[in-house]
C-alpha cells in the first residue's frame, strides 16, 4: 500500500512541471529538398547532374563509440523530391574500403553491415517514425520506431541501388510518397536523422545531427527536412491477391509408427485483399479468405521446466501492418489468437495528433490461453470466433500521450471483453511515466472437454475449468523512468487479479502483485580495449492476491562493449526465494553469462547461459541444480552464403538425491543462398531430442518486394521411435504460393 501511495505522490507533483524542452523548428539543423520533374535512375551512383541542384549537408558526428566527435569517415547527404517520390542520395566514403561490410541477403537482414539510413518523423510528433536503410548492396531494410523501441516486422514498398568503389560507396533510397503517412498541408515539415553504421572494431554510428545522451527522447534531437510543397495526397489502391496449392500426408496416427502413410489429396487454395487510401492519413484494408500460412518454421523452444504459454512472434504480413498502433503495455492483442481466419478488415488514421484503429475479424480455429498464478494452459479448438478491436491515442508530443483500446471476442456461447487506459508522460526532460488500467468480463465456454482443470482461481471461487462461469477481473500497472547518460534508473508496480484475462492477448499470468527496482550506472572509457560497461541491479518481490509473498529476488550484473564487437554481460542471482507448488524455496542462486561477438565479416559468435540452481516446476516440485545454454554461430564465406548455427540445452539434476529430472537438446542448421537480391534458396534443418523429432524444411523464394512473391518448398517431419521402427517420416507436406501486389 505504502509503496501505491508513493507513485501517486510522485506523479501529482511531476504533473505540475512542463512538459521536457524540445528545440523549437528555427533551432534545428536545416535541409531543403529539392524538386526535379521527372524520376531519378537508380543506378547506385550519384551521377545524374539533378544531384548537384541539391545542397548536400555532412554527417560530421560519431554518436557510438564517441559521443559526438568527428567521424572518421566523410559522409554526405542530398534531398530531391517529385510529385511522387522523394530521394536521398548518401555519399558514403571510406579511407579503407576493403574493411566494408556487406552482403547480399533477403531484405531486413543487414543490420552486421555497413548501411546508412534516415529516419522520418512526417508529423512531427515524436512518436513513430518510418525507418529506412540501405547497405553497400542496395539492400533494403525497414523499421517502425515507436518512442525508443524499433519494429523490424514493418515492410512498406520502395526502391534502393548502391554501389562500392574504390573511394566508399554510395546509395540512392527513393521512397514513394504513397508509401508514407504525412500531414495533408501544402508545404511539409518533416523531423529526420541521417545516420551511417561502419561495423569495424568498434560499431561506429555517425549522424547529421549531435545526440545528447542525456536526452532519452532521441526523434526529439533530430533535424528539418523543409521545401517539400504541392505533394499531392492522392488515393491509392493496393490488390493483393493470391493463389497457393499443397498437398500433405502423414501416418494415419502421427505417434504410432506401425500405421500406413497416407497421401491427402492435392488442394487449392484462393484469396485476397484490398486496401484503399483516400489520403495519406487514413488506410482501410479488408481480406477475403487469407493465406496466413508461415514460410519459415518457429524456432522450437524448449519448454520442458516451463509452466506457462509461450510468445512466439507474428509474422503475418496482414497482422504486421500498423501493428505499433495496437500494442499497450499489458499486452492485450496478440495477434495469434486469431488463429484461421475466414476474412478479416481494419481501418488506420491518423487526424492531427489523433490516431485511431479498428480490426475484425472471423476465426474458423479459436485458440484459449487460460491464465493461472503458477501456471498456465493452452487450449487449440475447433470453436468459430469473432473478434473485434478497437484502439484510440492522443500524441502530445515529445514521446507523451494517452490511449485507450477495447478487444472483444465472442463465440456462440462464450465471450471475453477487456478495456483500457493507458499513457506516457515524459517530465523533467529524461524522466517517463507509464500506465495503464485495464478491465475484463469473461464469459466462458461450457465444455469440459477442452479443459476440465480445478487449477482455482486465487480465493475467488472460479477455476480454469470451461465449465459456463463468468467473471470480472482488474489489472493495473505504473511505471517511473529515468534514462540518461550515466545513470538510469526503473522503479514498476503490476497488479493482476485472479479472473482477469485477455483472450485476445497473450497474459499467461495473473493473481500477481509485483513491485520492482533496476538500477544502472555506464561508464564510458572508450580506449583501446573497452567503449563502455554497466554496473546494475535490480530487485523486485512478487506477492498474490492473497497476501502471501511468492518470490523476492535481488540480482547484480555487469555488462561490457568491448572492441571488436563484444559484448559480454555477467549477473548472479544473490538473492532468489520463491514458493512454488506449496513448498517454499530458498537461495535459489544461478549465474547468466551471455556473450557476443562479431569480430569479422565472415562470423558472429553468441553464446547464453544460466548455471546453478532451478525449481523443478512439476507436480511434485524441487530444488534442482543444472544448466540452460543456448550457443549460435553465423558464417558467411561468402557475401551471398550464410549459414547459422544454434543449439540449445537444458540440463536438471535433484539437489537432495542427484536423480536426474531432465537432459537434452535442441540443434538447427539454417542455410541461406541468395542468388540476387530476389532469390534465394534456404534450408531448415532441426533435431529435438527432448521429442526425438527431426524436422527438414527446403523452400524457393522469389521476393520482388515485401508483398510479391514466389514461394515453392515443402516440409518433412521424421520421429526417432526407437527399436524396432527405428527413425520414420510422420508427415510431409509440399506446397506453392504467388502473391502479386498490383498498387495504383
């Protein structure tokens, strides 16, 4: 209680300061864009004569490792624009251009590269901007920043060519105007920052503008990018239909090795979708029976001590669009519990500082994340579903905003409603507060046959089985930030009450009250050997609804950058009790070491693990003592191979008897050859030895842009079912996909 009172306290008297100081526009560094008539060629070099029309501005800091000192390689920019698309010319020279990095890969996989880049900010709000980047190959890559975080799941279409020579390199970006958001008024006024990545012994960033680190609001240091007039904000339609055909078989029963293989019978499979913009500031988009099948296999996670569901990422390209729009804190939509759908629609504006959307959608396959204190249960049904969210922010500039959104699913029998309010208030120039509030009313199915659990719900009398009830539930969580220079600091409360869920979200836990501390100071001596360490730590205790106290914990690290790009980082549970299963578990103490390194071109190196002691989180739980490690490799001998390594293993032993709970491992082998920019041809290979399973994935690419594309491959999935079958193939699939993109 004391502990509420205090971040109250604390905000009433933040809220009588202002808002944290933002350079006025006429304090900005200054870039005019030139128009041209007609369209640039893209040939990577900056030889058209146009170019010289533009007054090119230098990229003269280096931001990492130093911190704003003149950068070691000369870098310059140039602005041109026509009434449709908008180009950036880099000159990117290079004392030492055998020490370039690059490759030829799919896009969005750059990022050990050297690459150079802008970031736009069309509204000047400091909330999100368009990033786009492009390495010596012409490579394109693209985020979403959202306040300090990156989204690497945006893909918008636009064109790139670069080319290296003996001086550097150099690169064109040429972005579509129909491609971004932007005010609708004559002349625009777009934030931007210009930045370059030299990957050598240090991972060298240089920028156009200077970068205060003790400004956490990094949109809000950017510069001006004026001239743009008389674009026009015309309608646009975008058609993505597609065709894609399989053919499956497997064994009559998948775990039983001694029933006959059968063939299914070929299947076609049609649809697609459509989005229209009226203007830059509103997109409606609707699909009709999509194909939301995934090309590339989940990395398979061991889960083996694990009680609760686990997060796999989106990467549907439907889901993906405005997808930073939708998120909150508490993580109320995700995205995968619309598991197959039938059709679904959205709408995305944007109205000043007002941004709003809405998504609908029919699901033929609903799946059931039932939440729990210790655990959790997943439930995949053949239910019909109808979801509905919709999401509402006002920006007030400067990384400060609040919001609200409302998800709602139901099903013939069963629903599940949750609302919320949240916000960011950035105070005192480098400190943030966070919130959000959230209620649902949950309706359930009445069907023991999907879960008949009598896991209860804390003290409130329901439990997780589907057995008709209904229930409200709260959830709550604030936050106080300080991020700067040197030190930085996180001080969090979340409280959950037993009968709060979001189906339509991933919240594998609730009945938890959490209060946590983390604490962290840099030192900077960027000398020959080190750019920067960290000393941390951070503190928290975890009681339920109940008031019992479930788990305390204090945990100090340190973490160093070190030249040839290594990062190691090193933390020792000092302090860890926790009761589980009934049963009170003391000094539960583990080490985590996690390394990386990038120390040439050709290869990077990670490796992650905890050692020491784990609870067994079963029926019957105990103290237990082991490892977790993970260690991955990418190899790239050439500029168009790479290959990438990973194994991971998990290890537990009885601390009282040494009997063994569990041992083994995940392997996966992942070979990419890209043949050009558009085409590559990758193959998956993994072992599970925890299910003795043996998954083997070829594929065919052909990528014109994020939304046309080629795609022929087909999956195998073998079990080791031991003596006498030995290894059998379980099932096998072989399919095909086109998908063309036609935009007007």
């Amino acid at each position: 209680m004391q502990l509420r009172i205090f971040f109250f306290l604390f905000v009433f008297s933040a809220f009588e300061t202002s808002i944290a100081h933002v350079a006025p526009d006429s304090a900005r560094q200054r870039i005019d864009a030139v128009r041209i008539e007609s369209e640039i060629e893209l040939t990577g070099k900056l030889s058209d004569p146009r170019w010289n029309l533009a007054k090119p501005v230098q990229l003269a800091f280096e931001v990492t490792p130093g911190e704003n000192t003149p950068s070691s390689q000369k870098t310059t920019l140039r602005i041109l624009y026509t009434a449709d698309y908008v180009y950036f010319g880099f000159d990117c020279k290079d004392t030492n251009p055998s020490g370039i990095r690059a490759h030829i890969t799919d896009r969005d996989k750059i990022f050990d590269d050297d690459y150079a880049g802008v970031i736009l900010d069309t509204y000047g709000d400091y909330q999100r901007a368009y990033e786009f980047m492009v390495n010596p190959y012409g490579i394109q890559a693209d985020l979403m920043r959202v306040g300090g975080d990156e989204d690497d799941s945006f893909d918008t279409v636009w064109e790139s060519a670069a080319e290296i020579s003996d001086s550097g390199w150099s690169a064109i970006l040429a972005i579509p105007l129909k491609s971004l958001r932007f005010p609708s008024v004559r002349e625009q006024s777009w934030v931007a920052l210009f930045f370059r990545n030299l990957p050598r012994t240090s991972r060298e960033q240089v920028s156009w503008t200077p970068y205060d680190r003790n400004n956490p609001c990094y949109l809000c240091q950017g510069g001006m990018i004026v001239g743009i007039a008389d674009v026009q904000s015309t309608n646009s339609v975008e058609l993505l239909p597609y065709v894609a055909g399989q053919q499956r078989g497997a064994l009559r029963n998948e775990s039983d090795p001694s029933t006959r293989f059968e063939n299914g019978k070929l299947k076609g499979r049609f649809g697609g979708g459509i989005r229209y913009s009226p203007g830059p500031d509103l997109s409606v988009e609707a699909v009709v029976n999509p194909d939301f099948s995934q090309v590339e296999s989940d990395a398979t996670q061991i889960s083996v001590n694990s009680t609760f569901a686990l997060n796999y990422p989106e990467k549907r390209p439907f889901f993906l669009y405005g997808a930073d729009l939708f998120q909150n804190q508490t993580g109320t939509l995700y995205s995968r519990t619309i598991n197959n759908p039938l059709g679904a629609a959205r709408v995305i504006g944007k109205s000043g500082s007002f941004s709003f959307g809405y998504l609908a959608a029919s699901d033929r396959n609903t799946p059931y994340i039932v939440p729990g204190e210790e655990s959790s249960d997943f439930i995949a049904t053949n239910e019909k579903s109808f979801s509905n969210v919709a999401r509402a922010r006002y920006d007030f500039g400067n990384e400060t905003f609040v919001g609200g959104m409302m998800t709602a699913r139901n099903t013939s029998t069963a629903h599940n409603y949750v609302g919320s309010l949240d916000w960011s208030y950035r105070f005192w120039e480098n400190y943030a507060f966070r919130g959000e509030f959230s209620y649902s009313d949950t309706k359930e199915p009445n069907d023991l046959s999907l879960i008949s659990s009598t896991r209860a719900f804390g003290s409130t009398g329901h439990d997780a089985a589907f057995d008709g009830e209904q229930y409200g539930g709260g959830s709550y969580q604030l936050g106080i930030r300080r991020d700067a220079r040197d030190y930085s600091v996180t001080l969090l409360y979340m409280d959950r009450s037993p009968t709060f869920q979001a189906q339509s979200g991933f919240v594998p836990n609730n009945n938890t009250r959490i209060a946590f501390l983390q604490q962290q100071y840099t030192f900077y001596p960027n000398n020959a050997f080190m750019d920067s360490w960290t000393i941390m730590g951070n503190a928290g205790l975890h009681f339920n609804y109940d008031g019992t106290r479930k788990e305390k914990w204090f945990v100090p690290g340190i973490t160093a950058q070190l030249k040839n790009q290594i990062n190691v980082s090193l933390t020792y549970f000092a302090l860890n009790d926790e009761l589980f299963g009934g049963l009170q578990f003391d000094n539960i103490n583990r080490t985590q070491i996690d390394v990386t390194a990038r120390p040439s071109s050709a290869l990077t190196l990670r490796f992650d693990g905890a050692f020491g002691r784990f609870i067994r989180r079963s029926a019957d739980p105990e103290m237990g003592k082991g490892h977790d490690i993970s260690l991955a490799a990418t190899l790239r001998p050439t500029s168009r191979l790479q290959v990438d390594l990973s194994y991971s293993r998990a290890r537990l032993s009885s601390v009282a008897s040494g009997r063994l709970f569990y041992d083994g491992y995940i392997s996966r082998v992942v070979g990419i050859y890209q043949f050009t920019p558009e085409i590559f041809l990758r193959v998956i290979g993994q072992y599970d030895q925890f299910n003795k399973a043996i998954d083997f994935y070829p594929l065919l690419s052909y990528k014109l842009n994020p939304f046309t594309i080629f795609y022929a491959g087909s999956t195998y999935d073998l079990s080791d079912f031991g003596a006498p079958f030995g290894i059998r193939q379980t099932a096998r699939q072989y399919f095909l996909k086109f998908q063309y993109l036609v935009r007007s």
